[in-house]
C-alpha cells in the first residue's frame, strides 16, 4: 500500500480479487488444501483490507471484495469454498460498520458462475468432462435453455459502479450477480 501511495499520491479503491477454488468432500479435503483457500480468499482480503484503511480513511475510498453466490448460500461439493467465501461477505459487513464513521465504504460482490480460467479449470479437473461440467452448471440456473455464464466484463462493471461517487449510500452490500441462482431453488419442469 505504501508504495501504491507513494507512486500515485492516495488511494481511493481497493478491489480484493484474489481467489482459489476448491471442490471436494470435506471428508477429503486436506489441511493443506483447506489453509490454501481460506489463505487465499478469506486472510488475503483481511489483511490487504488492514493496510489499506489508513490511506482510504484519508480519501474517504472505499474496498470492494470478490465473494461468491457460494458466499451467501451453500454448495454441495465445496465447503472449504464456501467457508472462505461466506467469511469474505459477514468480513465486508462487520468492516463496513466498523468504516462508516471514517466515511469508507465496503461492499462485496458475489458472483455465480464467471466464464474465467478458474471456471475452465474446474470443468477441465471435474472428472465428469468440460462439456458435461457445464451443462450441469447451466442445467441449475432458473433461465434454463437461455442460461449461460456471467462475463467477467459484466463483473468489472459492477465493480467499477460500487467504486463511483453514485455509490455512495451503498455499504455493507453482498451484491448478487449470478442470474438468480442466489434468489432460492426454482421449480423445475421436465
């Protein structure tokens, strides 16, 4: 933070957008495994967020964390995730409480399924087939033959909404951008 300072003279914006995913049974998941992703998505947001608050206190900023859909509700298959995921959405809360007096704004985004490189990558280890993967991804969304996976560019826009001065009076937000898949299970026809 202090040469981000130093090169560029403040910081208003802090956007936490590392992340690993992990699937798997519980049963199976490994210690190793387990503190990769809670360091990775849940420690690395934490403390990126603590040396950024004094700089963003002096410009009035604001940080902007990547949580999930899997940090609001769970998934089957990937509870490490979704306990890295759901820190991530009760940290932004209780920091954008414990901010507000200073006037620093903490939102999270949470995204469903985002066509990325961590996305193919979790087709490609699936074991079931990239293609298949998808489909049963796809075959949960409440568009049903119309489904398809969020941009990251559709993501970047929300990011960069929640960063502007029109965002003022959101704080504390776990903004869903995921077509629905947080809104609760939707009746299936055959």
């Amino acid at each position: 933070m202090e040469s981000v300072v130093k090169s560029l003279g403040r910081l208003d914006v802090v956007v936490n957008a590392a992340g690993v995913w992990h699937e798997g049974d519980t049963v199976e998941t490994t210690e190793e495994e387990f503190d990769r992703v809670i360091d990775v998505n849940l420690k690395g947001t934490y403390f990126i967020s603590a040396a950024a608050i004094p700089h963003l206190s002096r410009s009035r900023g604001c940080i902007i964390n990547l949580s999930s859909d899997a940090g609001i509700q769970g998934n089957s298959g990937a509870a490490a995730y979704c306990a890295s995921k759901g820190g991530v959405s009760l940290f932004t809360k209780a920091l954008a409480l414990e901010l507000a007096p200073r006037g620093v704004r903490v939102n999270a985004v949470c995204p469903g399924d985002v066509d990325t490189p961590m996305l193919q990558g979790q087709a490609r280890n699936s074991g079931i087939g990239e293609q298949t993967y998808y489909e049963q991804l796809l075959a949960g969304y409440p568009q049903r033959d119309h489904a398809r996976f969020i941009t990251p560019q559709e993501v970047a826009e929300l990011i960069w909404f929640l960063a502007q001065p029109a965002a003022a009076p959101i704080t504390g937000a776990n903004l869903s951008i995921d077509f629905g898949l947080s809104a609760g299970i939707f009746p299936r026809t055959v």
